[in-house]
C-alpha cells in the first residue's frame, strides 16, 4: 500500500486531519488498533472551543452539531457557598458549545466513506520504521495478514499510549509531566441537567463538575484518590457524595437515575517535545495530555491538526516545507497555554492530599479575587473558550 499521509489513530486528531487532507485533494490512509464500535462507545469530552467547531464547517461537517449542540454563553464555579458566574460570551464575544467528542467522532467517521477517506479498523502491531528519511513506512497486521503501508509523512495521531513517540530517539526529546494524586470518578445518565450551564465546585470534600452532553442527559464527575476501587461506587453512593459537594440549593435541582456509563479517568499534564522528527509530525494526545478542568483536550488536538494539515498541504502541494519547519514551535506555543490554564484551574478546584489550611486560604482567597474582579473572570474566559489559533 502507498501513500502520501499515513495517519496512526483514529480519535478525533488522526480523524479531523484525515478529512482535511482529504479536503486538500491529497492521499491518506488511517490505521486505526480499535474496531469503529469501540471508538464510538469511548465517552470522552464534552465542550467544545469554536476554534473546533469552526474547523468542522471548514469541512462542511457541522450540520448535526448545528441541530443538536447546546451552545452555553456562561459556566459557573462554586465553592459550595457561593456561585460565580463566568459570562464568557459577554467577556469575550464567544460561547462554548456542549457536543460530545462522541458525536464528532460519528460525524467524521460516517463521512469518510463518501469522501475517500481510508481507515484500516483493528490495525495491530502498527511499527514506523525509517522516518528520519523522507520515505517513511508504517508495518502492521489486519485480517491475519502482514501489510506495509509507504508514505511520505507519517502524522501521529495515536494518543498518550500510541507507539509513535516512541519513534523519535530520547536524546533529542523532552518530556514534562505532572502526574496528580487523583482522578475522576464520571457517570452518565439519561435524567435532565441541573442547570444550563456547567458548573465547577471546589468543596471541602473535593471537586465536582456538572456537566452535559443534551437536556436529557447529564454528564457528573467527582475528584476520587487514584487509587480507588470502582466498584466501591454504587450509583447512590456517588449521587450521595455529589449532592454533598455542590451544597443545598444545587443539590436540590440534581434528579438522578441509574448510570448508562461510570469511569475513573486519571489527572496528568504532559507535553512531549518537539513535534516533529523527519517525517514524523506528532498531533494530539499523542504529544500532549492536559488534565480534564479546563476542557482543552480535543479542542488542542484540534488546533494542533490545523495548524498541520496546512502544513503538509503546502509540502506536498507546492513543495513549501515552511510550514512543517515551523510546526513545532507553532503547535507547542497554544499547547502550553492550554498547559497553564487547565494546570491552574485544577489547582484552583481540586483537593490535593499533602494541602494544609494555608493552601485551602489560598484557593478561597484566590475564589474571592475572581468573584470581585472583571480582570480575573476575562482571564478565564477567553482561556476557556479557546485562544485564537
Ligand atoms: P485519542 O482520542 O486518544 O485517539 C487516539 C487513537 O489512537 C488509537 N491508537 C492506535 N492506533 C493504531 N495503533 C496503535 N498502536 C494505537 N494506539 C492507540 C487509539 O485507539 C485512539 O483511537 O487522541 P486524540 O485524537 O489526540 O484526541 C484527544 C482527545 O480524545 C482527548 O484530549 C479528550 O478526550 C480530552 N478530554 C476533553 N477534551 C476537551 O477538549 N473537552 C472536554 O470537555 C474533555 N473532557 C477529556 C474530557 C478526557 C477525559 N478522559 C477520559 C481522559 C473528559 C474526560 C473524562
Ligand atoms: C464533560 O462534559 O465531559 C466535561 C465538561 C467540562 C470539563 C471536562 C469534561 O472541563
């Protein structure tokens, strides 16, 4: 098989890149380790920058999120006693829009068919070999047969646990990592939002969100240690422990129900540099994981592939390599952004294990700050609807 892009996953990065180039006229091939079902029953994000959602009308695939997507022109933090409303819209021109990354996902795989673009499903053993040369390969087993894929780049799309990083020799790479002592406890159920918007609480018993995914189905995380026990959470115990943490006038507005989903998702910011090596372009969680608390996951694997697939356009187009000498530091400058804000929003919400009180007046001084400051609150609102690409 041959090639110009072969592009390793099949999560919203590989995928959105995929149909870019697509758009561009240029060759690609996805090889994806999952089968489609599994990728779609990965419950994953929720909010989405305009940044992203501008991307998919560029590729004339938001006709289902225009339908279905709620757009919130606010979000809210609490610290149990007192609500602060963000008004991003007001603050920054821009809302956010609540569409599931699942649902984006199913967009851009029921599109890819009519537009050309290959995806191999159930791709094992993927291995990149020779991408320091500008003829790269990709090897890989599917339906019990040894296959070759030869490309000119290979995009690495392939998440935090991908083997294409791997690809890039430790002597030339920096990695930067902060792993946190908790996670997210998640579920999700088919009962009506407690509010229209989103809702972030620190509590003394530690962070919850009140999240969304439609007006019958609400998504709910609460902080839990790393290393809990799932099944020591049954649904009433976790609607217990949330009422607790968003106090009385909230609590009264959450209607529970039985949960469709319930996951422990672990906390870490990571960055990985650089982004590229020879042919290789690293895009997404391959390269970068930011914790959940800012909601900047996908909308960066989104901003990353931007910036790539123009890039690879003008390689491969008009033989201008500016554009992928330039990726890396392009990518990396949002990327780190994206970094401090999801990294100071989790420090602003959560419970850490070796905190004492002077650090708790820290985050209450710091809660008192933005509810009396504009300042502040524009500070995080144009962080969280997404700085300009
Ligand atoms: P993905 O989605 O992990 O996709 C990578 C793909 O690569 C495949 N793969 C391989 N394929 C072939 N060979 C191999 N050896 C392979 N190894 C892996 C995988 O099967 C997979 O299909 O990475 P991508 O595309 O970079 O997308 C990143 C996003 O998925 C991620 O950043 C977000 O989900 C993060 N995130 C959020 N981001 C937001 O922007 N807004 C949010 O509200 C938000 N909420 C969240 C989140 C992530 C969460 N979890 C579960 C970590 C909430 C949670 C709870
Ligand atoms: C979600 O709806 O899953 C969600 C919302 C906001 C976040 C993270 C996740 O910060």
């Amino acid at each position: 098989m041959k090639t110009d892009v072969a592009i390793i996953g099949a999560g919203p990065a590989g995928l959105l890149l995929g149909h870019l180039l697509r758009q561009a006229g240029i060759d690609t091939c996805i090889l994806e380790r999952q089968s489609a079902a599994h990728v779609l029953s990965r419950i994953r994000a929720g909010v989405l920058e305009t940044v992203t959602t501008d991307l998919l009308e560029r590729l004339d695939l938001a006709e289902r999120l225009w339908d279905e997507a709620l757009l919130h022109d606010g979000i809210n933090l609490t610290d149990g006693d007192r609500i602060v409303r963000i008004d991003l819209k007001g603050l920054t021109g821009r809302p956010i829009v609540v569409y599931g990354q699942t649902e984006v996902t199913r967009d851009l795989i029921d599109a890819a068919t009519d537009r050309g673009l290959e995806i191999v499903w159930e791709a094992a053993d993927v291995a990149l070999h020779d991408v320091e040369s500008d003829r790269p390969h990709v090897t890989f087993r599917n339906g019990g047969l040894e296959q070759r894929l030869d490309a000119r780049y290979i995009a690495g799309c392939d998440g935090y646990y991908g083997p294409s990083k791997q690809s890039i020799p430790a002597s030339i790479a920096s990695t930067f990592e902060l792993v946190y002592p908790f996670g997210w406890l998640g579920l999700l159920a088919d009962v009506p939002p407690c509010d229209e918007e989103v809702i972030y609480a620190n509590h003394e018993r530690g962070f919850a969100l009140a999240s969304m995914r439609s007006r019958t189905r609400s998504r709910y995380y609460i902080q839990v240690p790393i290393d809990t026990d799932i099944d020591e959470w049954p649904d009433d115990r976790f609607w217990d422990e949330l009422e607790m943490r968003f106090g009385k006038s909230i609590a009264k507005r959450i209607t529970r129900g039985p949960s469709i989903e319930k996951s422990i998702a672990p906390l870490r910011s990571f960055v990985f540099e650089p982004l590229r090596h020879g042919s290789l372009l690293l895009a997404g969680d391959a390269a970068h994981i930011v914790p959940p608390t800012g909601a900047k996951g996908l909308n960066l694997a989104a901003s990353d592939v931007a910036y790539l697939a123009d890039a690879l356009t003008a390689a491969l187009r008009a033989n201008d390599t500016s554009g992928l000498d330039g990726y890396s530091d392009r990518a990396l400058a949002r990327v780190w952004k994206a970094e401090r804000f999801s990294w100071y929003l989790t420090n602003l919400l959560h419970r850490f294990p070796t905190a004492g009180a002077f650090e708790r007046r820290m985050q209450l001084a710091e809660f008192d700050y933005i509810a009396g400051s504009t300042a502040a609150q524009t500070a995080i609102a144009e962080n969280y609807v997404g700085l300009p690409l």
